[in-house]
C-alpha cells in the first residue's frame, strides 16, 4: 500500500489514480512528498548513542532514536530540540546534521514518504524524564554495533554517525 487519495482534497471528486494526480473536476493538482522529521542521536561521550523503547505504533516495543515530524514550516533543527525536550524531559545541545534519509511511515492505514533528518545532540543525562505515552523503556547502545531499529533510516544513520564520529577520533 502506498500513499494513495482516493479524492481530491479540494472538492472530494473522485481522483483517476494515485498522486501525482489532477482532479478531474477541479483541476487541483495532488502531489504526495516525504514529510520532514527530526531526529536525534545523543552521544554519551563514551561511544554510545541513546535509544528509546517504543510505547506507540507502529513499530511498538522497538528500539529508536529520540525525534518526530515537523510542525507546519518548523525547522528540522527546532524540531529537533522540542522533540528532546518532549521525549526526554531535557533541553538537548544540538549537534552537527547526520544526514537525511528517505523512509516510509505507516499512518492511518498509509505508507507515507518521510524525509528524516538526524542530528548529534549530547544532554544532562541524570535529567532523562521519559515520556510514557511514547517510550516504555531507554538504554545505551554501542554506536559500533547497534541493534536492528525500528526504523531503516535510523539503521542507516547510526551507520553514519559511527563514521563521522570514528573519523573525528582519528584525527585527533
Ligand atoms: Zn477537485
């Protein structure tokens, strides 16, 4: 299943297909893009990165990484922060960008392109007050071997992040 709009959003007509579309009856043109998310993998400053046991679907009981979608025309990095502030209790310090990477997010029976942006962030560790409506459980991982995540595009930045990270040290 894809994103997919049976009608058209403006005038509820039936739409011929999928988006990128025209409605037949309105000429509004429907196009689907990755929405933008935010996301963060917070350093311990001892190699490991924090994850959080989903509370929520889909994907509940799986490890991810702390983050969310943006608001409206909130920035990536501003959502970044409030995703911090509202998953983890703490005001993170915002690192460099990872990188962004296209996914797919089920929601409301869809499976819609997502953009995820993921930045490095440290924060006061002692401080984590987790939000129980959105994770049951938070660990440490090591970010050399971390485990499968709920999410292919957190897989392919802790990959990343294991890289830049690994550079740093070696040019020290
Ligand atoms: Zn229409």
């Amino acid at each position: 299943m894809t994103a997919a709009a049976g009608f058209c959003p403006r005038c509820g007509s039936g739409l011929a297909g999928p988006p990128p579309t025209v409605c037949p009856a309105c000429a509004y043109q429907l196009y689907v893009n990755a929405r933008p998310t935010a996301s963060l993998v917070v350093l311990d400053g001892q190699g490991r990165f924090l994850a959080l046991r989903r509370a929520m679907e889909p994907m509940a009981g799986l490890w991810e990484t702390p983050g969310g979608f943006c608001d409206g025309f909130e920035h990536p990095r501003d959502a970044a922060v409030r995703e911090g502030r509202e998953e983890l209790g703490v005001e993170v310090r915002l690192g460099d960008l990872i990188g962004m990477y296209v996914g797919t997010y089920e929601f409301q029976g869809e499976l819609l392109p997502v953009l995820d942006c993921f930045y490095f962030a440290t924060l006061d560790v002692a401080a984590i007050r987790l939000d129980p409506a959105e994770s049951s459980d938070m660990t440490w991982f090591d970010l050399a071997a971390p485990p499968k995540m709920a999410f292919s595009t957190m897989d392919a930045a802790l990959v990343d992040a294991y890289r830049v990270q690994e550079s740093l040290l070696s040019a020290k």
